[in-house]
C-alpha cells in the first residue's frame, strides 16, 4: 500500500503538534510530525526504544544530555534508549520531521524531571 499523510492516521500533541502514523507496529514506527514555530517537546527518555529524527523541512534543536545540537534539512539525530532528550523549534517557521522508533516508542516514555 502507497502510505502518505493523507492516508495515515492524524494525532496531535505538545503545543499544537501534529503527526502521522506512516507505519505503526510494535518492533517499528515511522512518524511525520510537523512542529510549528516556537514549539518543544518535553524532557524524556526512553527506556527499549531508540530513536532516528530525520529534518525535511526547518531546523530542529536537540537537547541532549547538556548539549544542545541544531539539525538542518536533510540531517538527522540518532539517539539511543535511556538518553534524556527533548526536540524544540526555535525558528520562525515549521519544523517537519521524520522519528522513527525501535521498537515503537509510544509507552515508553519516561518524561524527566526539570
């Protein structure tokens, strides 16, 4: 089956975030999220899945850890289970992503503490 946005299944979250579930199994996901301008993900870790982010459209910030990284379009951001990691838009326009997970992340998160 073709999958794109448009026929995948929509769920929003944090502050006005969107994503599409492109492929949702227990061992994988593929999501496309799009993050608008001024907008961040909570601190958290996970403690089986890791994770790939990959920037199609934006730049992407990462906190990970205590350093802070800034991704482009067309790069990408591995980060390993049990990492404390947080994505933020700090641009003046949206950010658009893929994150796949291994195995599927949703469950697994474990929100960290300020």
């Amino acid at each position: 089956m073709k999958v794109t946005k448009t026929n995948s299944k929509e769920y929003s979250w944090g502050q006005k975030c969107k994503g599409w579930h492109l492929l949702n199994t227990n061992e994988l996901s593929i999501i496309q999220e799009i993050m608008p301008i001024e907008t961040q993900e909570v601190k958290h870790k996970h403690s089986k899945s890791q994770q790939f982010f990959y920037i199609l459209q934006g730049q992407a910030t990462f906190i990970i850890g205590d350093k802070k990284y800034k991704v482009d379009k067309n790069q990408g951001m591995h980060i390993n289970p049990n990492i404390i990691h947080q994505i933020k838009n700090q641009t003046n326009e949206n950010l658009e992503f893929l994150v796949i997970s291994q195995p599927h992340s949703h469950g697994d998160k474990i929100i960290e503490n300020e």
